[in-house]
C-alpha cells in the first residue's frame, strides 16, 4: 500500500512539473526558421532606435534569420544590415501559456560554453499571434526611461 501511495505521489509530482498540451503543440509550431518581416511600435508615431536584447539597433533585427529548435529550446539568430554584429546569436528560449491564446516567451542569450541553465538573466515578451506561418511579438523596453513597446512580426520559411 506504501508503495502504491509513493507511485501515485510521484505521478502527481511529474504530471504537475510538466508543460501542458498547448505550450507543447506552440514548442512544436515555433520549431524551425523564421524571418523578422516587420518592426513597429503600437503606441508611437514614428521610429525609436533602441537596442534589443543588449545585442544591436532594432534596425537590424529587420529581415534577420531565426531558428527555434524546440526538442532543447535553444536557438539562434543572424542578423542583418552592413553595420550589424556578424554572426550567429544563440539562445534558449521557453514558452509559458497565458491567457485569451497569448504566451509569455523568454529569450535568454548563450555565449560559446555557456550554460543556459546558470544563465538568470533574461528578455520577456508577449507572443500575441502564432501559427504555423506567422508569429507576432511585443517586447517591453525602456526608452528615455520610459516602458516603450516593439513589436516584431515574424514570417516561417517554407
């Protein structure tokens, strides 16, 4: 009987520790290569040149390259533009759902040899719309000390 208790418990535990059937089928839409197609600010009138992810100008996050790979959720991007940082950037990455169909996505940069686990660190945001072609999300920045949003719209590549 003790035993049917301790396996009953430990079910519970791993049920309750684990990702739900809906983050799990978006881990599996967001898998493979997109494209940032467009870069607006809701909210504003017009151009804020602010750093994302203290890596570049949100300028050249337009039309940049990203792959998720959702077995490990890790990733990277490529950036684009002459005077960008070459290169590949990688990240972990997780998925959490919220409400009304949105999810609560954080990205947390990786340097070569480091572990994403010991990383604290991350960058929030708010994935309004994804599908099996199209990803929108909002990011929360500070601009003149001010919240200040962007919003980013992502193409998958076929």
């Amino acid at each position: 009987m003790k035993n049917f208790i301790a396996s009953i418990c430990i079910s519970l535990l791993f049920i309750s520790c684990s990702t739900s059937k809906i983050e799990r089928q978006s881990m599996r839409t967001l898998k493979g290569d997109w494209t940032i197609t467009d870069i607006s600010y809701p909210g504003s009138s017009g151009f804020v040149d602010v750093n994302l992810f203290n890596d570049a100008s949100v300028n050249c996050f337009k039309n940049s390259s990203w792959n998720f790979v959702s077995n490990n959720n890790t990733g990277h991007y490529t950036l684009s533009g002459s005077d960008c940082p070459s290169g590949q950037q990688k990240f972990a990455w997780n998925i959490e759902t919220l409400q009304n169909n949105t999810y609560a996505f954080t990205l947390k940069p990786v340097d070569k040899g480091d572990n994403s686990r010991k990383i604290k660190q991350g960058f929030g945001m708010e994935i309004t719309q994804l599908n099996d072609y199209n990803m929108t999300t909002r990011q929360t920045v500070q601009y003149n000390g001010a919240p200040f949003i962007v919003q980013m719209e992502f193409s998958k590549n076929r």
